[in-house]
C-alpha cells in the first residue's frame, strides 16, 4: 500500500521536491497518513486529498485534507434560483 497526495482540481499528484507530476506511478509515497498530515501542516494546500493506493486499485480511497475552494460550477450554483 502506498499513501499519495492528490490534487482533486488538477487531478495531479504530489511528486518528490513538491513537484506536481501527472503519473500515480510517480508520486511520492508517504507511507503514512501522519506523514501527509505532518507535511500538509507546513505545507498548506488546497483541494487536496490523501489517497490510499492499493495493489488491487477498486480498494483504492480517498481522504479530502485541508481547505476547499469552490469549483466553477459550485460558485455558479449558488446564484441560481429553483423554480
């Protein structure tokens, strides 16, 4: 198992150096969830995940961590009215 951090906006995951990298194969694994939450605390960043990856992905799941901005859709949801 391998404990990743996610960018639920970009879809991205976080590498090694801080780098943003596309690939799951090349995110850094943190090994436990108290390592991500260490490193989110300094580190602060928004839309994020933990994801927890399993050899087997249908096991795979995700944790959402730390603040979330509102996606396009949502801001615009807020301003619209029911009939």
């Amino acid at each position: 198992m391998r404990i990743v951090i996610h960018n639920m906006v970009t879809g991205q995951y976080l590498g090694e150096g801080g780098r943003w990298v596309e690939k799951l194969a090349e995110a850094r694994d943190f090994q436990q969830a108290s390592h991500v939450l260490q490193y989110t605390s300094t580190h602060p960043m928004s839309n994020i995940e933990m994801t927890y990856v399993f050899p087997d992905k249908i096991y795979n799941f995700n944790l959402p961590l730390g603040k979330r901005a509102p996606m396009p859709q949502e801001s615009q949801a807020k301003h619209q009215t029911c009939p």
